[in-house]
C-alpha cells in the first residue's frame, strides 16, 4: 500500500497557525522523527516532514495546549498565552487576476511562500497584490478595515469595486498600528534543525 503524502513542519505550522519551532518541540515529545524531502516549490530545499497519522498526533498536542485556559483566557506560561503574540505577515492576494480581477483573500501567515502555494492549489495564477507584516491578534481588525464596502464571497474571500482601496484601507490600518520589523521571522530563514541537531 502506498503511503500518503508526508505533510511538510512548515506547510503543518501554517495550518495550525504556530511557529515551526514549537512543532519542533513538540516532536521529541510524541517520540516523533521527521524525514527530509526536497520541495521545488521552495528552491530545492530540504524540509522536515511528518506522515498524516503524526501530524494528527500533533495537532491533539496543541489542541490540547490550547485548552490550558482558564476563564479570563490562556494561562500564563502555557503555549497558548503566547500565540497571540505571534508576528507573522497580512497578506492580500489577488486569486484570478486574468479572469475575476475583483476578487481576493486576505488573511494572516507565518510562511508567505508555503501560504501561496497552497492558495494556488485551487487558484494557479493567483498573486500577492500586498503584504504587512502583523500580529496575529491583528487579523480579525485588519480584515474587517481592509475589506469595509466590499461583497464578502466566503470566510476571508471578497470582491471589491477596486483592489487599490483595499490596499489603501489596509494601509491606513497598518499605518495606525505599532511599527513591526519586515526581519522580524528570520528565524524562521534559518535551516530547520531536527530533534537531533542535524538541519532540516
């Protein structure tokens, strides 16, 4: 029987919307060993890869972290009282700029390359038209501004009657918002490291 495609740490964080580290983290604790694949979608690179019954395991685990709460929200320490600390990126991307050039998604991520990648799954020419960087506990109120006056088509889908005043609500959102810098992730640049040292 053939195994089903291994899901990429990285492409799993973007799901779960965590830092790659913490995944890290986790796996020497489920007794997990990621493999490596090559992934021309990001330069040839080496990235560190679990099976889909694993990453179940993992996504339990931070589920499970993220119900360590008590009545005014996360404790503190645990996992999940820093994830809303999360800084990562706002995007606005165009899904069909040949053939519905009004219609586009925005929304938060900490990987722009694997978060494109997957949008153009379902949509192949689709293109970023602008990114900011954010915090994640930024994104329900830069939706809500970039997107003010435009038809909601689904979750974080929308058409409007001009891209460029989206991008310009946007940007005024961000303008009012505290100054966060462009090599804030470069950690997350660096090659990954697995559990026993070597690079992922």
């Amino acid at each position: 029987m053939v195994e089903p495609e291994r899901i990429a740490i990285v492409d799993l964080a973007d799901d779960l919307q965590v830092r790659k580290q913490r995944i890290f983290k986790i796996l020497p604790r489920l007794g997990i060993r990621p493999t490596q694949r090559r992934e021309a979608s990001r330069g040839n690179q080496n990235v560190a890869t679990v099976s889909h019954s694993e990453a179940v395991a993992i996504r339990a685990e931070i589920a499970k972290a993220g119900a360590s709460t008590s009545t005014d929200g996360p404790r503190v320490g645990s996992p999940a009282a820093f994830a809303s600390d999360d800084v990562g990126y706002f995007y606005l991307i165009q899904l069909e700029p040949e053939h519905d050039s009004a219609r586009f998604k925005v929304g938060f991520t900490m990987d722009l390359d694997g978060r494109l990648q997957k949008h153009r799954c379902s949509a192949p020419f689709a293109k970023y038209v602008r990114t900011w960087p954010c915090r994640r506990v930024w994104e329900r109120a830069a939706i809500d501004c970039a997107t003010n006056g435009c038809e909601q088509l689904h979750t974080e889908v929308f058409r409007a009657a001009s891209l460029s005043q989206v991008t310009d609500h946007a940007e005024e959102f961000f303008s009012m918002m505290p100054t966060l810098t462009e090599d804030m992730n470069d950690d997350d640049n660096e090659q990954e490291l697995l559990p026993d040292g070597s690079a992922g």
